[in-house]
C-alpha cells in the first residue's frame, strides 16, 4: 500500500484512468493556492496532502479508489 509517489506516477495513474481533463479543471487558476502550487511543483504526492484530497473530490473517488490509484502509480517507472 503505497502513501507516497513521485508526481509523474501520480499524474501517470490519473491519466490511465482518463481522470487528467477532471482534475485539471478542478484545479485553482489562482497562482498562489496550495493546489495550484502543487499541482505545477511538487515532487511527490502524499495521501492526504492538498492535490490528494483535490483528486479525490474533482474524481469523486472514495478512499478505497484512492488507495488503487496510488498502487497503480507505484507500479509507474518514477
């Protein structure tokens, strides 16, 4: 069970599950939001954190999906 992957792995297993165009336009156009700021910067992806919970709601996934998409991104060559 995965907690943490690399931003590629994530937006790598989102893609797979034609999530990105979702997620994409959830995300803030706001420069100075946490999820924008993620979204474009980050280096790795960690359950809970700010695109984590963003993913979720803009997917509509529960938990036990999210834990999915994470292994599924673990699975992604980093």
């Amino acid at each position: 069970m995965a907690a943490t992957v690399t931003r590629k792995q994530f937006f790598t297993a989102v893609a797979e599950q034609n999530g990105m165009n979702t997620l994409y336009t959830a995300i803030s156009a706001d420069t100075n939001y946490p999820d924008w700021i993620e979204f474009n910067s980050a280096k790795y992806i960690v359950q809970g954190d700010v695109l984590y919970v963003r993913t979720q709601l803009a997917l509509g996934y529960t938990s036990e999906q999210m834990q999915a998409l994470f292994d599924a991104a673990v699975q992604v060559p980093a």
